[in-house]
C-alpha cells in the first residue's frame, strides 16, 4: 500500500546526476577516508569506501538538511550506525559544507580535541545525531528518533514536524541482540519514515560473515513488518530508486544495498584486511588508479567540491518556508513547540509539585515509592505535555502509566504511553533517540534487576549528556517472593560507577516527588529512579517547601542532643534507620539518621556541605544491596549492614530478617561501633 505523499515540508529529489559526475563525488569520500586513516595510523576505510556510492545519493539527492542551522528541527536525521565508519560521516559534512567541519579536522582524524573522533559523538561533531560505535545502538536510537517524529507531527502538524529517519547499518548492527527489539517495534508501530540503509558487504572483522551468520534479512525484516529489497548498493539510480519508494511506504522500509568493502582498494577490496586498519600507501596508491583519483592526500578538486557545496544548499529554500510556517503559527503554539526543542520545562511544574507536596504534607501514604511515584507522574505529567512514558511489559508494576495516558500506536500518535514489549534494551536506546531528537522527555520503567538489560543505552545516554529517565522498580530483597534472579543486589552499584548518571534511591512519598522534580530539571544528566515494591512509611511530615533531595543526603532525622553516631540509608532502609536510632535512644545513644536519595547529587556538593552532612561522628550505612560505593561516604572502616551475596525467595519480611537487615542489626552494629555491648 502506498501512503499519502507528504506534505511540502519534504525536499523534492534532486536531478540524476551523469554517472560520472556521481562517480567523482563518490571517489571523494572514499580518498578522505583513506587519506584520513592512513595519517591517524588508525580506523576505518573500508566501509567508508564501500558505502560511498549510498552516502552520496543520499545527502546530495534525499537528505533534508541546511549545514548553516545543523539544529534545524525538521531536518532529516542521518544516523549512521555503524560508527567504526565515521570517516564516511565525516567526509560529507566536510564536503556538503558544513562549517566546522573543515579539511583540517579531517586531517586530525582521531586526534585529541579534533571534531572528528574515532566514532562519531554527536556532543562534539555538528551534523552528527547520536553517537555510535556500540553496534546495534543506532539503529535503535533511529527508531526513537522516528517514533518522536510521528508524535510530535500528531502533536504540532505536518506542516513543522515531517521529516525521515535514515539509518545506514552494517552486518554488525544487524547481528546484534538490539536491532531484533529496535525492528520488531519500529514495524509494529509502522514507522514508515524509518528508513534502513544496510551495507550489506558479507564482510566482518574475522572474515566472510558466513563464518557466523546466515540469516536472510530482507526475510526477518519482512517478518517484523517492514517492507525490505536488495539492490545493487554500488549504483546509484538503483540506491535512488529504492529510498524513493521507501518514502512512499505506509511501513519502514530496509533497503539491503549489496556493497564491496574497500571498494576500489585494488588487493584489499571484498577483504575484512580493509576493514579496521589503514590501507597502507601502496595500496592507497592502487585504489587511486583503480579510482582515478589523481587528486593530492586530502586534495578535493573543485568541480567536485562545487557540485558536493550545491547539494549541501539544496534545502535552504525549504528551510526558509519551514521558517515561514514556523512564524504563522498561532503565538501560543509556536512558543510550545520552540519551548520543547529547546529543552525548558513548562512553568506550570513546580506549581503542581508544589500543591502535591502540600497533600502529601496534609494527608501523609503509607505507600510503595513505585506508588509515590505514580501519584507524583499524575501530577508530573499533566504539566509537562512532551513527556512520554513506557514500560517493558511490566507497566502495572512499574506504575509508569497514568489514568489519564493514551497509548502510542500506529493509528494514532498522539498517544503518550509505549507499550514496549518485552524489549528493555531496545525501549532504553529508542529514550534515547527521543531525546536526541529534542522535543521529547522520555521515561519509562522496567525492574531495577534488569537494568543489566538496559545498560549500554543507559551509558551511552550518560555520556551523551541526554535527559532520559528510568523508572526501576522492585528495588532490592524487598520485592520478595520472586527470588534472586529479581532482587538486584549489585545494580545500585553498578549503575553509580557510571560518570554523569544520578541514581535516585527515594524513602517515601516526598523524596519520591523531589527526586522526579531533580531527574526532570537534570537537563544533561540521565536518571534512574530506583523505587520499592513494598509499602513504606511517609517519613517526611509537614510542608517543607526545599528540595532536600537536592543535596544528595541531608539529616532527616537529627539526634537528640550531640550525636554518638550516624546512621546513613537509602529508599527503604531509611525507615529502618530511623528504628534503630529509637533502639539506640533506649539505650542512651543519640544517633542522627541521614538520607542518601543520590550519591551523585552529594558528592557534587560543596566540600563544606558534604561534610557538614557526611559528619565527624562514628559511621553505619544500610542498603539493601553490596558496599560497594559506600566508603567513599562512611569510609572502609565505618560498619555496613547489607547484602553480600544474592538474596533468596521468601515473603520479604522474612528476607529482610534472614539477611540480617532489621533495625536490631544496624542499632548493634552502631554499638559495636562505639565499644558497647549490643
Ligand atoms: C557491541 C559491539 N561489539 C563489537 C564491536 C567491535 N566491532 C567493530 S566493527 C565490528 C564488526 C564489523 O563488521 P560489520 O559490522 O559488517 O562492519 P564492516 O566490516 O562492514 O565495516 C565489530 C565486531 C562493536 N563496535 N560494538
């Protein structure tokens, strides 16, 4: 079926260039790709020259973009996935124009500081949209980008939101584990702007891919609802005329495009040998025959150059009516949409959270923080329309999904809740496209074990600098019954190791709320929010109009006099704490308690403060889980009460009394401490 062609917003194909004229502009990319790895002594030509012919179709004939504005909202994104090629990326945004990408950044090819890295990341190369080099990643981010595309155009209208998701993919890309989850959805939800470009080259690291691959990819994206063909990936009236008709589909498309790694390299081409490692000067000088390329190292001879700088201004004149549309916009709509790409968040937000504090101050729950949590989203999300929720499968226990939340589904956009499938690792790279794309603020949930599923994308999102959030319920032994293959132990750890991550660990009903009002003013920083399953106290009684969880730890339970002794807890040991302070006033002990809802946000503090709050007293921490992390607050000789193996299945009271988390333990370990008998 043929969908309806898109509005004018879209670029219209430019002309067939002669053979020739392609050829050249191809031979460009290819000799910058060569030219660069050979004088970094590193990286990857092989796929830059195979792909070259694709790149070049594609960016002077397809791709929707203006070099002068690389922020432009509705252009087209171009994500290549197989980031070990950036030297493709590279050259043509150095040869379409763009400004910062100069001759001599290419030149400093993987150098330090250079905008040309040895994978691409977007953070530092304008023109780059996600950053790439763990294979899969792209193309999973690619399917959020296009899922933020359809949304925001069933939000805002075709006329400002109508762009393509290009994604260029290798072998590599497709083995992986994530690009299953990435296409099962993207067709499920017909993401017909989602176009897959695979180089399909047969080509990997240790040899021919039939060394360990053997599947038919146009069969399984077929079988996940994309439409998909195999062309001639070296012609380009056969590359143009499958993107064409890919633009045309009411699915997404994958366009297998039959390459030859290296192409050109005359001993090396078809060989994994051009792969990952410079193709040496004899061979260089080879390709450059084969080529005819008489051109200089990094010499681009005008004629080419003129034709590449014309393609890169094909879509100014778009751009200028986009513009135009933009500014005929009712006010108020305009300044939404400006509002969500650039990031801000809604003024109304901190009214809502403010009157939710107010009846959690007046009526205080006795609820699970994954409750908390949701009661905190009601509020949350009604002022903040661009956040987008989810969950993999486990949404009435991830409590992610609000009453008042629609579905997203391929029939209707708009909606603002993604049924993920089973699919965690797939649903944390699509947050991430999303957040690439601007406009949106993902979230979504899963269970605090599986973050392991979650991982890479969750790193990436860290070192990208990109506002996700990650709802992990079913935080520690306390989720019970389900045993220890569901009881993270090590995750809260694990994910704090992480540099630019700030993982959330509330006590109740409040800390909940301010930890959300903290993961969503995180504009460069993603989130996890680590919440129980069980029910626990509401700690916090009485308005108090801070953010105390601002700080990463503050007192929440001061002693009675001078404190002997600090107890310092997380999420749901915190009440435990404040019973064995109870424990420890019986005995005449005055032990203060200190609430620790994120490590990251008090080691950021100021070294007065930390330590204003850290203390000079004798130190016991409780969380359920490893102690790892611990000392670099209570120190290596400070007492520990937590987990150090795996937990067990059993209703969770029993679990925290087997393991020995009871305010009784922690009271003892504090006297021990200070040379009393418990
Ligand atoms: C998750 C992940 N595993 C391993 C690698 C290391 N690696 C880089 S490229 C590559 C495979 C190369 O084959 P292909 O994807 O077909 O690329 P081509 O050889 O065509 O350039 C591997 C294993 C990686 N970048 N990411």
């Amino acid at each position: 079926m043929i969908a309806k062609p898109s509005t004018a917003a879209a670029v219209a194909p430019t002309a067939q260039q002669s053979r020739a004229d392609h050829d050249r502009m191809a031979n460009a990319i290819r000799a910058l790709a060569m030219d660069a790895v050979e004088q970094a002594k590193s990286g990857h030509p092989g796929l830059p020259m195979g792909a070259a012919d694709i790149a070049t179709v594609l960016f002077t004939r397809f791709l929707k973009f203006d070099p002068a504005d690389p922020a432009w909202p509705d252009r087209d994104r171009f994500v290549l996935s197989a980031g070990h090629g950036s030297m493709l990326i590279y050259a043509a945004l150095h040869l379409v124009g763009y400004d910062a990408m100069t001759l001599d950044e290419i030149k400093r090819f993987r150098q330090l500081g250079s905008l040309t890295p040895g994978h691409p990341e977007n953070f530092i190369t304008p023109g780059v949209e996600t950053t790439t080099g763990p294979l899969g990643q792209g193309l999973a981010n690619a399917v959020g980008m296009a899922l933020a595309e359809r949304h925001l155009a069933a939000v805002f209208g075709s006329e400002i939101v109508d762009h393509t998701t290009y994604v260029l993919a290798s072998d590599g890309d497709l083995m992986e584990g994530i690009s299953q989850e990435a296409i099962a959805l993207a067709g499920h939800l017909k993401l017909n702007k989602l176009i897959v470009l695979f180089d399909d080259n047969g080509i990997s690291i240790d040899g021919p891919l039939s060394l360990a691959d053997s599947v038919d990819q146009v069969k399984r994206f077929e079988a996940c609802g994309w439409n998909a063909s195999r062309i001639d990936g070296q012609d380009p009236e056969a590359i143009a005329t499958a993107i064409e008709q890919a633009k045309a589909s009411d699915k997404p498309t994958m366009i297998a495009c039959k390459t030859t790694i290296g192409y050109g390299a005359p001993s090396k081409a078809g060989k994994a040998s051009s792969h990952g490692s410079p193709l040496g000067a004899d061979e260089i000088k080879g390709a450059r025959e084969k080529l005819g390329w008489s051109e200089a190292p990094f010499q681009i001879p005008t004629d080419v150059l003129t034709k590449w700088r014309a393609a890169g201004q094909r879509a100014k004149a778009t751009h200028k009516d986009w513009d135009r549309r933009l500014a005929a916009l009712p006010a108020d709509k305009r300044g939404e949409f400006e509002r969500r790409m650039r990031g801000d968040l809604p003024g109304a937000l901190n009214g809502a959270i403010r009157a939710l504090k107010d009846k959690f101050a007046k009526e205080p729950k006795e609820t699970a923080t994954r409750v908390a949590s949701e009661l905190a989203l009601e509020a949350i999300t009604a002022a903040v329309p661009e956040m987008i929720g989810g969950s993999a499968d486990l949404t009435g226990s991830n409590n992610t999904r609000t009453k008042a939340m629609q579905a997203m589904t391929a029939a209707d956009y708009s909606g603002r809740f993604i049924h993920y499938g089973v699919r965690e690792h797939g649903m944390a790279a699509a947050m991430n496209g999303m957040a690439l794309h601007r406009g949106i603020i993902p979230y979504s949930g899963t269970f605090l074990v599986f973050t392991d599923y979650c991982r890479p994308s969750i790193r990436l999102a860290a070192l990208m600098g990109e506002r996700v959030i990650h709802v992990m319920t079913h935080d520690s032994i306390g989720l019970g019954e389900d045993g220890p293959t569901h009881q993270p132990v090590e995750h809260l750890a694990a994910l704090r190791a992480i540099p630019n991550l700030n993982v959330f660990r509330p006590a109740d009903t409040v800390e909940t709320l301010e930890c959300w009002q903290l993961a969503l003013q995180a504009r460069e920083t993603p989130s996890v929010l680590a919440l129980t399953r069980q029910n626990l106290p509401q700690l916090r009684k009485g308005l108090d109009e801070q953010n105390r969880c601002a700080a990463g730890a503050y007192e929440i339970s001061p002693a009675q006099g001078q404190a002997q002794v600090s107890l310092f807890a997380t999420g749901s040991e915190v009440a435990i704490a404040i019973e064995a302070q109870k424990l420890l006033a019986e005995k005449g002990v005055a032990a203060r308690v200190v609430s620790v809802p994120c490590f990251e946000l008090l080691f950021a503090q100021p070294e007065a403060a930390r330590r204003a709050v850290i203390g000079d007293a004798p130190k016991i921490a409780v969380e359920a889980a490893v102690r790892q992390g611990w000392d670099a607050i209570i120190g290596s000789d400070s007492g520990f009460v937590g987990m150090s193996d795996f937990g067990a299945s059993a209703p969770y009271k029993d679990l925290y009394k087997h393991f020995g988390i009871t305010a009784e333990k922690v009271a003892g370990a504090a006297l021990s401490k200070l040379g009393k008998r418990p």
